[in-house]
C-alpha cells in the first residue's frame, strides 16, 4: 500500500518556488495548446483544453512536469554519449552530481550523469526526439531532469504517492481520497473563486449531496469542471493505512444498455457458480474470448473509439481491506463517451464480488445491479478526466471490502489471483475495442519482481498489458502500453531497463520458444517497423528476461561500448516513440509449427477441468540497472535491480473450452488441386462442415466424414486453372475457423508435340501441339529455336541461319512446355 505523505496547505503568496511554478505551467499551457492542435485540431475540445490550462494554479512542489513535444523519435536522435574520460573540465559536473541527495519523503530525480553520459559541452544531440527546445544544455541538465531522474527506493508496501498534473508532461494522477481525517476538496466552477481549506471540506459535501439528485448524463456535465483547476485547490491530509476510501456519490443508470442487433447466448457461457448471472456477450470471433466474465449484457464491440487506451494496473502489494488500483487512460476525444457512456469492472469469482463493500474511481463510488459482479460508473470529469484529452491520466480505484476481509483471508494468492475484466462502453452501450482488458488482482506481486522500486517519469502514464491472439499468425501478442514523460535516453542518462515477464508454465510447452519477439509496437501488438525487431529467450520457468539477452543487457560486459550499443537497441527497438505521445513494445509468442489455439485449449483442458484453472495468467515488470563501477556518473557496485513504480501489470488470457465456443476450429487441411480436376478434398474435424470457395466466388459445402475426411465434386472444371485459388473454412457450429487455401497447380506434363513431315533444304518447320505451349526445337548441329501453339493447335518454327542446310537422314528432336512448366516427351 501506498504512504500518502501530509501535504502542507496551499500558499497563494508567490514566493520565487511560486513563480518559478507559474512560469513552468505558463510554458505548459503553450505546449498543451499546440500538442491539443497537432492530435485533433482546433474544437471545441481544444478550446476546453486551453480553458484548463488557464485555471491551473501553482500548487506545490509535486506538480512540476516537464513540456512534452510531440516529435519523431528516430534511432539517430541520440546525443552522442562520448565517455566522460575523455572530457575532465566541464562546469556543470559539480552541478550534476549536487543534485543526486535524494528526499526520505519527496523523491525527486537527481541526475546521476555527468561528461561521461553525453551531456557535456561536448554533446552534440541530432535533430529528431531530441530538439533543441527538449535537450538540456550541460548547464541547465539538472534543472531540467532533476525532479524525476534516478530517484529515491522504496519497499513494496510502502511507495510514496504522487500528485501529478500533466499540463506540460500530459500525464495527471491524483491520490487515493482518504477521509480518516478531514479531506479538503474544492470544485467550484468560478476559475477565479479561491476557497479556503476550512470552507473545502463542505463545498466538497455539498457538492457530492447535489449529484446524487442528478441524472446520469446531468452528473456528468455537472462534474465537467476543468480538473486542474480541481487539483490546484486539493489538500491532503495525513491518511490512516486501512481507512476507507471517501466517496463522491454519482448516481448512475441501473439497467443494462440494449441493441437493436440480438447476440445469441451461447449455451455454455453460463457460469458453474450458481451464485453468478449469466449474461448475453458480443458474438464477435475476433473478441469473444476476452468477454467470457463481462458482468452486464453487451450486444456490440466497436472499434476505432475516441478513446486510445485504457486499463487498470496493480502497482503494489494488497495485504488490507482496501484495494488499491490505477485505471490509466487516454482519451483522443470525449464526446463519444460522455453522453452516457460507463466504465465497467466486472469480476469472476463469487466469494470476492459478493465480499466487496463498494469501489470508489477517483473518490466517485461505482455502482452495482447485480451484488457486485459488475460495477460502473459514468466517463466524466470527476471520474476519468474525461475533459483532459490529448493526454494520458491517472485515476485511483479502491475496493473496499466487507468485514476488514483480505484477499489473503478470502483464500486468493499469487497463484489463484482475483480476475477482473476492464471495459467501456460508448453513449450507445457498445463496447470499446480499445478498453477490453482481462487482468488480476493478488495480495502479492509475482515473487521475481523486486521490493525495491525506482519512481520515475518514464512510466509517469503507468504500464497496462493487454493479451490477444492472432489466429493467421498462430501467435500470442503480449502488449505493454505507457506513457513516458522523456525519451528512454533522456530519462535517465546511466541507465539500462530489463524487461521482465513471467508467462504460465502450462503454455510453454506450446510456444516455439526459438521464435519468441520483442519490438516497439501500436496499441494492438503490431509492430512499427520490421527492422525493429529482437528475437529473445525464455527460461525453462517460463520467465521472459532480457538481462540475458547479449544485445539488451550489461550483466556480462562493463564496458562503456557495449553499454553505449545496449541502450542503442532499447531506445531504437523497444522504447521508440514519439514525444508526449502513448508507446508500446509487444512480446510475440508463436505457438509451434505441429500446434494450434484449439491443440492447445484441448491439452490445457484435459489437465486443468474448472473454469478457472483454465484462466493463465502473465505479469511483467521492468528492472532498471547501471555500470558496476565507473570514474564520473551512475554506477550501482553490482547492487540488485530495482523495480520501476507503476511498470508492474498483469493479464490473463481464458482458455477454457466452452463446448467449442471460445476458440475456433483449426482451418481445414486441402490436398493438392490439380488443373482441370471435378475433385477437392482434404481432412477437418468429424462433423464440422466444410465451405471451399472457388476462383469464380462459387461456394461448395460439405461435412467432414467420420474419418476426418471430405470431398467437394467442382461442377465447373473451367475455374480451376493452373495458378486459380481455392479456399475453405470450417465451422463447428458456433465458430468459423480461420481460411486455408490452395493454389491450383498443373502437374501433367502435354503430350508430345507432332512433327509435319520436312524435306531437305527446308527453311520452316510446323507440326503440332497442345494450344499455348512453347515448342523447343532442336536440330542436328545442336541449335535451338522456338515456336508458341497457336488457337488451332499449329506451330511453325523458321530454320536459323546458323543451322546448314538439311539434309535427307538429318534429325530434328522437338518437345513441347505448357504454360506450368511441365515438358513433354519428344518426337523426332
């Protein structure tokens, strides 16, 4: 859990800590301007987005950010790190190394580099990420980096929060609300209005009373106030580390959101626990495996939303009643959620949805309908920032349960965690593709990841992972989404990351193993670049782990050259991205060439019968590490590696087979098609009917035999010719499976060509042939010439003049190749 630090009360005299803050905001508010204009334009989004800027006030030293641009990140933007050993007399040594004391209670990022790390005066930075306006010079590096650069340790359980609104770095979070003593917030929609704390506490009452008497949408548009401005009037007040959350009440829609288009109710969707609904779930293929716990009913899943991502993450061990997640987002526009549109939490396991007591979003209390399998609430300003766009947020759910229980003492642990299903849906109750997210919940984090941790802004947008098969890949995307304030090389100038990520020891057995990739991706697993791509290597523990990966790791090679290329490959292959913009890097695991998704739903099943063994879960992590030793800059004395706070996330992936239902069929098996046949045939499963789809768009249907077998009679020969396509799918009565085909081939050679009779001193000679064939003829002194069949079957060759005369008993060889290469026997 984390210890929130005692906030001391705003002071709106402005000392120069004040006016250098209302100086940084003042650049941010230009850069959130132009950042808002380069992503969706000039709006009236945007205008709402210049108004936040101009509510922010200085707060404290907990709201300083760094202005993001949103420039091409490329592989040659890298300053020059040329080894301080080199360069002994720059100014700004003392400086830099000045600044690396670090707070008990405000972790500030000093920056440990120094000539060695590049940033001397005789750095010279290439124009792409780093611009002018983004790369300290040598005299302002600490400045510039050090609030958030190497920062402070903490253990597991006891991180310090953080207060941070984006403006500048476009990533805001807030703090847990905790009422044990007096909690001060005021939302006042007069940007000019200053409320003192005394007077907070009941405008923040009278506020929550009035929303409770409003609809959904009125809550809504009510809670639109621009949240900076929120955030500028919050004061913290000491918390008690079991106290429950205080909770905003927005009063919410009870029913489920209907459509016009009916989904069937596979029979098997229903739960084995007696105490849990069962609801209807969108029939969409490409989605239905991710939906099987969704507590509510949906009809529809829509993709390309306003909203860029979204999901919930577990920084920290849970040892109490409260549960505390981060629900990190990214909305491009708003619009199409907050008219209506709700966050959902849907949850699993009977024993933990009916032990919760209620969860709070950002100190708004969600709603359930149905004893706690689902819970919701509205997208709007006092839940999600919905009105800051264009930028990453932060948001704090808790789960407070009944009775002081534990998830410990409801029998959950790291191996049997709590499952939780994230989804939004839209105005109209569709579901966002992009907020589809299947993770756990656990008393402790994965045994492998360190207590210790490093806070810092590199994950300032904190990490979500997300799992989704491709099945015309056969591969498993494992997606890692962030937000990073600076690059990967400005972060932290020393450093090297390790990326760490345990999968389930029951699917390792499926995975080629020799082809496991890592790259920079979009949000959906897809990578950017192909040349940025690096194969890595997986324990026999199923531990993904690039710290022994040569390429990406310092653990077997000090030397300032191999760290140089090490950081080179993570900036332009794994952490590459564009500035003030989300990034991604992906884990592809291909499943092996002899299996499929279905082979491996069957295994896991045959082994693990409940619903719930059949839920594999992956968690993963990143590591931050330096050089053992070095004369000037960072070095750790081969000290262990430290976690980074908000890297941690989680997912599951549900391979329990539903009667079929989940997973679809492998693609049929189809033998070879030989040009001009009647017949196509191939294997499936017993039962299953086969579609095969012919050049022309004629469709053939049939069902697999008893022997695996099937045969398709082609009443139209004409399509089937050499290099034609032929397709088939089949399907298990509840799912297509992916499309086979074939390409038509002819393998029968034409028969020998015919010769016409030819008389000595003969300059032409003809015959016969198969209509389009090439004819090769051959005469005595070994010289060749060609000739093409015509339409009627006629061939004429002329006799080169470099072949003598022929004469009577001369012998001429001719054979003949059809347009698929086959050659026919000769005639002479």
């Amino acid at each position: 859990m984390k210890k929130l630090k005692k906030a001391n009360k705003l002071d709106f005299r402005l000392s120069e800590n004040s006016k250098s803050l209302v100086r940084n905001l003042t650049r941010g508010t230009v850069s959130l301007l132009i950042g808002s204009t380069l992503v969706c334009g000039i709006s009236h989004d945007a205008e709402a987005a210049e108004k936040v800027a101009e509510d922010v006030k200085p707060i404290d030293n907990q709201t300083t950010n760094e202005s993001s641009q949103t420039i091409a990140e490329t592989a040659t933007a890298v300053p020059q790190e040329t080894p301080l050993e080199t360069s002994t007399n720059s100014p700004s040594n003392s400086k830099i190394e000045s600044t690396s004391t670090e707070h008990p209670h405000e972790p500030t990022q000093g920056i440990t580099s120094s000539q060695e790390d590049g940033i001397s005066s005789k750095t010279t930075p290439v124009a792409s990420e780093e611009s002018t306006s983004e790369l300290p010079q040598a005299s302002d590096a600490p400045s510039q980096e050090g609030n958030f650069t190497n920062t402070s340790t903490t253990p597991q359980n006891t991180s310090p929060a953080e207060t941070t609104i984006g403006q500048e770095s476009q990533t805001t979070e807030e703090v847990p609300p905790i009422p044990t003593e007096t909690q001060s917030v005021s939302e006042s929609n007069n940007a000019n209005t200053e409320i003192s704390n005394e007077k907070a506490s009941d405008t923040t009452h009278k506020e929550a009373t009035s929303n409770t008497k409003l609809s959904t949408s009125e809550a809504g548009s009510t809670s639109e106030i621009p949240e900076a401005q929120n955030a500028d009037k919050t004061t913290l007040t000491k918390s008690l580390k079991d106290a429950p959350p205080k909770q905003k009440e927005v009063k919410t829609q009870s029913s489920p959101r209907k459509s016009h288009r009916l989904a069937s109710r596979p029979a098997s969707a229903t739960t084995q626990q007696t105490g849990r609904k069962s609801y209807i779930i969108p029939d969409d293929r490409k989605y239905l495996y991710l939906l099987r716990d969704l507590g509510y009913d949906a009809l529809t899943v829509k993709e390309r939303t306003q909203l860029r991502f979204a999901g919930i993450s577990q920084m920290e061990a849970q040892t109490t009643s409260h549960i505390h997640l981060m629900l990190t987002k990214w909305l491009d526009l708003k619009n199409e959620f907050t008219r209506g549109g709700k966050i959902h939490l849907s949850f699993r396991q009977e024993k933990f949805f009916k032990a919760i007591e209620g969860i709070t979003i950002n100190g708004v209390r969600m709603e359930t309908t149905n004893n706690g399998q689902d819970w919701s609430a509205p997208v709007s300003g006092s839940t999600v920032k919905s009105g800051l766009i264009g930028v990453v947020t932060n948001t704090p759910v808790v789960i407070s349960l009944k009775n002081n229980q534990t998830l410990e003492s409801l029998g959950f642990s790291y191996e049997h965690p709590v499952h939780l299903t994230h989804t939004w849906t839209t105005n109209s109750g569709e579901i966002a593709a992009e907020s589809i997210q299947q993770t756990t919940i656990t008393p402790q984090l994965n045994p492998k990841a360190p207590k210790e941790t490093r806070l810092t802004s590199f994950v300032s947008g904190r990490m979500i992972n997300r799992l989704r098969y491709q099945h015309n890949k056969k591969t498993i995307y494992s997606v890692h989404i962030y937000k990073p304030d600076q690059s990967f090389w400005r972060t932290d100038y020393g450093w090297v990351l390790y990326i760490k990520e345990q999968i389930p020891k029951k699917l390792l057995p499926y995975v080629d193993t020799s082809s496991i990739k890592l790259y920079v991706s979009d949000e959906f697993g897809n990578p950017i670049s192909n040349d940025k791509v690096i194969t890595i290597s997986i324990g026999s523990d199923g531990l993904v782990d690039t710290s022994k990966v040569p390429q990406l790791s310092i653990e077997h090679d000090q030397s300032i050259s191999h760290w140089k290329k090490v950081r080179t490959e993570l900036n332009s292959k794994v952490f590459f991205g564009l500035l003030g913009q989300s990034r991604a890097y992906t884990i592809a695991y291909k499943l092996r060439d002899d299996m499929n998704m279905e082979d491996v739903v069957e295994q896991i099943n045959k082994n693990h019968p409940t619903s719930s063994e059949a839920r594999l879960s992956f968690a993963s992590w990143l590591e931050s590490d330096y050089l053992d030793s070095r004369i000037l800059g960072k070095k750790d004395g081969g000290a262990p590696h430290e976690r980074l706070f908000g890297s941690y996330a989680t997912s599951y992936m549900d391979f329990y087979d539903y009667d079929n239902v989940s997973v679809a069929p492998n693609p049929p098996t189809i033998n070879d098609v030989e040009a001009g046949s009647k017949v196509i045939s191939g294997t499936g499963v017993a039962g299953n009917q086969i579609t095969v789809t012919l050049p022309g768009g004629t469709k053939e249907t049939t069902t697999v035999g008893a022997d695996g077998t099937w045969t398709v009679t082609v009443t139209d020969v004409e399509h089937l010719n050499d290099s034609d396509v032929v397709s088939a799918i089949q399907n298990d009565g509840q799912n297509d499976s992916a499309v086979s085909s074939v390409t038509v081939k002819d393998t029968i050679a034409p028969n020998a060509p015919l010769i016409n009779a030819v008389e000595a001193g003969a300059t032409q000679i003809s015959g016969q042939g198969e209509n389009g064939a090439l004819i090769v003829v051959k005469f005595p002194n070994g010289k060749t010439t060609l000739a093409r069949v015509d339409e009627n079957g006629n061939w004429t060759a002329h006799v080169p003049l470099v072949v003598p005369t022929l004469t009577v008993g001369d012998k001429i060889v001719v054979t003949s190749l059809d347009n698929a290469g086959n050659q026919s026997g000769t005639t002479s």
